[in-house]
C-alpha cells in the first residue's frame, strides 16, 4: 500500500516529476535534450547503465534521474530506476510507493529482481526502491553481487539507471560507477562550488565509468522559472 500522502506532497512531487505530469513544457524538452545528448555521447557503445549523482547534498540529483528514466521511458525503453542511495534514500517518495523491499533484498538474494521491481504511472518504467538500509552500503555497491545484479537487470530491461549519493560525502557512488557504462554529474547552479564540482569530476573521471557530462541544475532563465542544461566535456 502506498504511503499516505499530503497535499503539499503531491504538489511536490508534481513539480519533481514534470516529464510526466507536463511532457512537452520547456523542462521537459531540456531532459529530452539531455537524453538525446547521452545517446550521442556513446555513438561506439551502448549505453545501458548510467549513473547519476553529484558534488554535494541538495544538487537535484534524485529529480534529474527520476526525469530521465520517465523520457527514456518515454521513448520506448523498458527503464528500471534503481535507489542505490543507501544512505537517503528518496525514489520511493518520488513515485508515492513503499520501501519495505529492495535494492538490498535482491542483493543479499531474498528477492528476484521482478519480485522487488514495481511498475509506475509511466509505461515501460519501472522502480526499484533501496529496500531496507544495510549497515555497509560502500561494500555492497562494489561487490560481485551488484555486478551480479547488473547481469540479471540487463536480461529483462534495456537501461538501467541508478540514483547514487553524493561523491563527496561517501564513497558508495565511485565504487558503483566502476560497474556502470557512463556517469552524469548533477550540478545546482549557484550551490555547488566549482572546487566541489572539480573533486567531482575529478573522482569520477578516476573510475573506469565514463563520464558522460555534467547537467547544470536550478538555472533561472527569462522564459521558465528553472531550465536544465547538458553540457558535454
């Protein structure tokens, strides 16, 4: 059963889950960009796991990944969005459903991926929440059984997409991006600081993920209140 929810909530998550809810209003069309330029930034390899994450708590990262799995959705991709932020976990509220399992039970073999997996609002998409918080998320992100993971995830979806703490904060999402085939930087405009936002790149870059580019988060532009923009390296 899904978690009871405020009005304030709702209005939240409205605004957080705008592709869905305002598919062809301008932020929209910016995470289709955003989309459009991944694709093209892996011309000689598939792209079927990205990570997303950022500098520093607060950037936008949650919302930036919950918005590209619905457009990849969205195009006909089967999605599935997995919250690997073990640390605060948030894909679950985002999309009003429980947590009572996840991630973590298909990692420590309790669940199939199918069984832990629920469908969203959002055709072809769907959520796999963190589960409940196991005390070494680090450990677990690097070992052989999110590779495993992985390998049973490719069988049934075609991209995956993981939400991941901050680099800066915990190691959890260096470790995870070595088993991804590319990264996107979340950066929140006039938050994070090019220092941190150079750790960043710079941790990210030292993973044999690819970093795919950076997304500038919380922009004010003339026309719309809030625009996202990619940037390639």
């Amino acid at each position: 059963m899904a978690p009871k929810k405020s009005k304030k909530d709702v209005l939240n998550n409205k605004r957080k889950l705008i592709t869905k809810n305002e598919p062809k209003s301008p932020v929209s069309e910016q995470y289709k960009t955003i989309r459009t330029n991944i694709q093209f930034s892996a011309v000689d390899q598939e792209m079927r796991s990205i990570m997303v994450t950022s500098a520093g708590p607060g950037d936008g990262k949650s919302t930036t990944v919950a918005n590209l799995a619905v457009v990849f959705a969205q195009q006909g991709n089967k999605v599935l969005l997995v919250d690997a932020d073990l640390r605060k976990p948030t894909v679950h509220y985002t999309f009003g459903v429980t947590n009572v399992r996840g991630l973590t039970n298909v990692l420590s073999n309790q669940l199939e991926i199918e069984d832990a997996a629920v469908s969203t609002e959002v055709d072809d998409l769907f959520i796999l929440t963190s589960g409940p918080i196991p005390p070494n998320p680090a450990e677990l992100m690097g070992s052989r059984l999110m590779k495993n993971f992985l390998e049973k995830a490719y069988e049934q979806f075609d991209i995956v997409l993981f939400d991941t703490p901050p680099v800066l904060v915990v190691t959890d999402g260096q470790v995870l991006s070595n088993h991804c085939d590319g990264t996107v930087l979340v950066v929140s405009s006039g938050r994070t600081e090019m220092e941190a936002a150079g750790k960043a790149k710079d941790i990210l870059e030292n993973t044999k993920s690819k970093l795919l580019g950076v997304v500038l988060n919380n922009k004010k532009a003339k026309d719309t209140s809030y625009y996202y923009y990619y940037a390639t390296k």
